[in-house]
C-alpha cells in the first residue's frame, strides 16, 4: 500500500531536517515543495510518499517525524 503525507512548517533548519529525516526513513519527495507566507513567516510544505506491506486502512498510523 501506499502512504501519504504532508510536512509543512517555517521555512527553517528545522523544516528541512524533518524532510531528511523521513527520506533516511525511506519516505520519497511527492512533487515540489510549496512555500507560503502566513503573515508572519514563510511556512514550506512538502509532500511524500512510502510504498509499505499491508492494506489499507482508516486505523494506520502515519509517524510524526
């Protein structure tokens, strides 16, 4: 199956050092990165995908790294 997420937060160290933490997980990037501005500071997204065994189910749960 697989698995979907998106990461957003400020446009920072911190940002990216999640992003690579879930590739070292081997998570992989799903499309560009988007950045927008909230009013106070850049917020970035990035989506990423994981082929995992299993089926599908409303129960998973997806990591928060």
């Amino acid at each position: 199956m697989k698995l979907y997420r998106y990461l957003t937060g400020p446009d920072d160290k911190a940002f990216c050092m999640r992003v690579s933490t879930a590739l070292n997980q081997g998570w992989t990037l799903y499309g560009g990165p988007t950045l927008s501005f909230n009013g106070q500071h850049m917020v970035a997204g990035q989506a990423i995908i994981k082929e995992v065994d299993g089926e599908f189910s409303q129960d998973i749960d997806l990591p928060n790294s």
